[in-house]
C-alpha cells in the first residue's frame, strides 16, 4: 500500500512569490503514478489555491489550517466562522487599525484598505529578500473588493500585524479561537490569522485517516513552518524544508533544501517515494 503525503504549500510546494518548481510538480505526478495519494495541507481556504496548484493533480486538501478537508472532490469535513464570530473580528481589526482579508471557500474578501497596506508590505518584502516586486492585485488576483465583510461562510481571517502587539491583544481578546502567524517566524511574522476554535491540522488528518480507513503508519508531513508542527505532531514521519522554522526543523524525522534548490523532489526521492529518472 502506498503512503498519504501531506504537502504544505507556501513555502514547501511553492516559494512566498507564488513561483512553483517543476521539479515539485514532477515528483507530485510521479508519487501518485507509484501509488501514493498526495494532499495539499495549507492554511489557505479553495479560494486561494490556484487552478496552477489543482492542475498538478493531487487526492485533495486540507485547507483553512484545518477547517476544511475535501478527498477526490467531495467534503469530508468543515467547520467556519459564525456570523457573530465574524462580526466581532471585522470590528475588532477595523478598530485597531489592522488590514485583513476574509477566507471563504466561496472567495477572499479585502478590508477598504488592504490594498494599500498590502502593497507596501509587498514592497517591503522584495526590498529585503531580493524578490521581483508584486502588487496586491498580483498576488491575490481572485481578490474582491467593496464587499460587505459581514459573512457567514469565513473560514478563517487573516489580517496585516502593525506589530507583534496586534497579534497578542487579539489572540487575548478572543481566547475561544484558533490563533496563529505566517509570513516569517515569531515576532518578525507580518499577519496573525484568527479560526474556529479546536480546529487545527492535527485534528484535519485524524478526520480524514478515518475517511480513508488509512493507518497513521503511512502517512509523511512535508512543512517549513511552526503552523506545521501539529501536522508533524499527528504523522509517521516528517519532513522540513531547508528554509524552515528552528522548531519544525527539531521536530522533523528529515531536512531537506529549500523550494528553490528543487527541497522537496530531493525529499521524494531520498524517501523513496519517487525515482530520479522520475523527474
């Protein structure tokens, strides 16, 4: 029987300017003509996988860092927001000044000046890691603008951090949910994300070994972040990549190259899920 790979995206499938490997897309291609069933595992909502991620051909998707999990198109499980959840953080962001986008598997929704914010984030960003510059637009080009942030199919949220302060007073402020930051690691994080409470990745696999009637046993984490550490925690084996947080490097069984050094076909192949002639 083959393994169940659980493939996190940014990061670990593509770098943070959206650029994907061929040599990923090969080893995905490859791992699943040998047997194995691969799933993306990624904090992001469907509205925000690519129809370039989907088109490599995977067996599903853990996404919204757990809050939804789908195999071969149909919906094993998800849990969002409440509508008065979602209130409460619109007002509570718009209140501390924090830009935010609403994740919904129906869409990405902006606040009036993400826009804004966003660019000079991004701007920020090629600045210090030597990247092609990107707008918003660019980098979320499924975004919408203008509409009422007052929802009731958000899965999670994700809002621009003024400052590590933003993230704690709101993790504070709402102790009942899921919190958590991306975009760098520890205090140097540029958002915090808030979802519902008891969700995580951890929980997402359990869920879905269940629908599969899947050992634990076969299942191999790929990673680079510490929002990885309960996929770690709930698989066999796991993998991190070269650019990865400290904490998920000492709690990986394997570390391997960054996306851009080819990581995680290198991780494929030394783990024997995939040959070289392969790629």
């Amino acid at each position: 029987m083959g393994k169940i790979l659980f493939v996190d995206i940014g990061g670990t499938l593509i770098d943070y300017s959206n650029k994907l490997p061929h040599s990923a897309v090969a080893a995905v291609r490859a791992a699943r003509a040998n047997g194995h069933k691969v799933y993306l595992s990624t904090g992001r909502s469907i509205a925000e996988v690519t129809q370039e991620l989907w088109n490599i051909g995977v067996d599903g998707l853990i996404g919204a860092q757990g809050a939804y999990v789908e195999s071969q198109q149909q919906v094993v499980y998800h849990r969002g927001l409440s509508g008065e959840e979602t209130r409460q953080i619109v007002d509570w962001l718009q209140a501390r000044g924090c830009e935010f986008y609403l994740e919904s598997n129906n869409g990405l929704y902006a606040s009036p000046r993400y826009e804004k914010e966003g660019d000079a984030l991004l701007q920020r960003l090629a600045d210090e890691k030597g990247l092609d510059l990107m707008t918003t637009r660019d980098f979320y080009p499924n975004m919408i603008w203008n509409e009422n942030l007052y929802r009731h199919d958000v899965n999670k949220i994700s809002y621009i951090l003024n400052s590590y302060e933003d993230f704690e007073e709101t993790r504070s402020h709402f102790p009942k949910l899921e919190h958590s930051t991306w975009g760098n690691f520890g205090e140097d994080a540029l958002f915090g994300a808030i979802g519902v409470g008891g969700v995580s990745k951890h929980e997402a696999v359990n869920r879905l070994l269940k629908f599969l009637n899947a050992k634990r046993e076969s299942t191999i984490a790929f990673g680079d972040s510490n929002r990885d550490l309960t996929l770690f925690e709930v698989s066999a084996y796991g993998v991190a990549m070269g650019e990865s947080s400290e904490a998920l490097k000492e709690a990986a069984d394997l570390v391997t190259d960054n996306v851009a050094e080819n990581g995680l076909a290198k991780a494929f192949v030394e783990l024997g899920l995939v040959r070289e002639d392969q790629l």
